[in-house]
C-alpha cells in the first residue's frame, strides 16, 4: 500500500489575525504547524501502514515554512516527505493548488489512497481534497468518520461518512481518495525518535517541471479567485452588565425588570 497524505502548514489556532491597510494579511509572530486536521489524516494513514504494511507519503505544496507540516507528519511516522514549490505558486486558490497536488501524486504514480484533512483551518473552503480526486479521475470520499474495511487483494474501500442525519456506508475501488474528520481516531503525539528522524531527514523540493505541471495553471495565472479587498470583519459593539439579588429570587426579578425596560420581552 502506498497512501499519501496532502498537508499544509496554518498559523496556531490562538494566532491574531490582523489586515494592514493594503489588504496583507498577517498572523502576527504565530508559530506554524501542521493544520491540526490533518493530524487526523495521517494518523489515519499510519494505522492503515500498520494493519496492510507499505508506505506513507506526505506532500504539500507550500514556500520553505510548509516544511513545519512536513516534519511534524514524519515526527509522527510518516516514511517520506516532499514539498513542492517554486515562486510561481505564490497566491494560488483552490483550483490551482489541487493542479499541482494532482500532479505530483500522478507522477507518483502507484498511489492506493490519498488522505486529506477535513479543511484547513485558516483558508477553510473544504475545496482541496475534493479538486483532487476530480482531477485524478477517483473517486471522493469525504467526511469520512471510519474506514470500516481496506482489502488491498480486492482493491476495495468502504467508509462510513458522517452526515447531519447520521452516517452514510460507501464502497469504492480503490485508488481513492478520502477526506477525514475529526473523531476518525486519536491522533498520536510524536515521538522522541520521530522528532529526531524530522530533524535530520532530507525534504525533496519537486519543481513544476518536474511534476509536467504548466506555469499558466499555478499561482495567480491559473486562479480562478481574486481578492481584490480583504479587511477585517468591524468591531463589535456591545457591553455586559452583570446583574446580582441578594438571591437567586431576587436576581431573576432584577433581571426580568431589566428585559421589561428594554421591551426584550
Ligand atoms: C500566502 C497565501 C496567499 C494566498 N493567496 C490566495 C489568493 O490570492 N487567492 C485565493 O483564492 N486564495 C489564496 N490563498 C488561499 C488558498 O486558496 C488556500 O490556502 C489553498 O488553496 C488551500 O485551500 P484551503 O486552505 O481552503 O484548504 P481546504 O480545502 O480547506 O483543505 C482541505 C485539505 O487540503 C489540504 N491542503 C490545502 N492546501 C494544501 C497544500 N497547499 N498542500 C497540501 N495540502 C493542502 C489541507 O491541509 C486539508 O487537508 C492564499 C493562501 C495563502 C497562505
């Protein structure tokens, strides 16, 4: 078995987000790491390696920083890792980064399964994992709670995904590709010899021309979205008063006295 896993690197999740007057996005002296969805993927991932043996691939497509997401993967036991970028994917959207992941995994070549995140916590369009699988021609199974059975002699899959109503069993062939969430396991910690293995490993950077990826479909030439303003969402306004009886009794009564005045209710 060979399974990918498609990562990118986000800012921490307490990050602050600030918009300077040109519309450039900053988030701050955040520190970034593996989007934490993804984490759920490659544990994933790692138990399927366990259970059928075989190797687990993690990529992302991302400047030098994405190495962060790179090494935590490999930290947690991953076999191997490769990034790909040049400046010409600097400002790609979801159409051009699923180009460029697609591919790299079609250069790959004997891919059984690719794994996802179920987003990524900062752009969070849920858009990527599904682009690829409609441009590697397999099929997406998304909001994937359990794989359920993986028969690599058959080449089957079956998941159940998690839907509003409940959970929904699907069966495909594979080579598949499927989106987890979270709740799927419990992704482990890293490991004292994982974090060594990250440290000293090599991360291959893979250039366009070496995927057969063309310039014009990367980057802000093959994005379809543009950001013409970004500005931040107004302050709210508003103010507490916290309101205390005596008593619980009396509490309530001022309380009550108080959505009355304002004709609340
Ligand atoms: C510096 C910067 C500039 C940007 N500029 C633009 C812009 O000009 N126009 C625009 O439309 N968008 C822009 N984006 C946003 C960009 O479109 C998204 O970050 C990207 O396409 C991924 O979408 P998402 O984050 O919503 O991932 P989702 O679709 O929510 O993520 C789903 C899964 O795909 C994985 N995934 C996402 N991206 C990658 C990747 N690169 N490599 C491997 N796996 C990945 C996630 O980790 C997750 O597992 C910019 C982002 C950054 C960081």
């Amino acid at each position: 078995m060979h399974i990918v896993v498609c990562t990118k690197h986000t800012p921490d999740s307490e990050a602050k987000m600030s918009v300077d007057a040109s519309g450039k996005v900053s988030w701050g002296g955040s520190p970034l790491i593996i989007n934490p969805w993804d984490e759920y993927a490659v544990e994933e991932a790692l138990r399927l390696r366990e259970a059928h043996g075989g190797k687990v691939t993690v990529i992302s497509m991302g400047p030098p920083e994405a190495v962060e997401a790179l090494k935590h993967a490999i930290a947690m036991g991953c076999d191997e890792a490769i990034r790909i970028w040049e400046d010409a994917c600097v400002d790609s959207d979801t159409l051009a980064t699923s180009y460029v992941l697609a591919k790299a995994i079609e250069k790959m070549g004997d891919v059984d399964l690719v794994l996802f995140g179920k987003s990524a916590i900062d752009s969070q369009t849920w858009q990527v994992g599904v682009a690829v699988a409609r441009r590697l021609g397999l099929p997406a199974l998304m909001y994937v709670i359990k794989i359920a059975a993986l028969d690599p002699v058959q080449r089957t899959i079956t998941v159940e995904r998690l839907l509003e109503e409940g959970r929904q069993v699907v069966s495909a062939p594979l080579p598949a590709v499927v989106g987890t969430t979270k709740g799927i396991n419990e992704p482990r910690y890293t490991s004292f010899m994982g974090i060594r293995k990250a440290a000293r490993m090599e991360y291959p950077v893979w250039s366009l021309a070496q995927i057969g990826a063309e310039a014009n479909k990367v980057g802000v030439a093959g994005s379809g979205v543009r950001w013409p303003h970004i500005f931040m969402p107004p302050v709210r306004e508003g103010e507490a008063e916290i309101i205390q009886g005596e008593t619980v009794e009396a509490t309530v009564s001022l309380l009550v006295d108080k959505l009355l005045a304002e004709k609340v209710i």
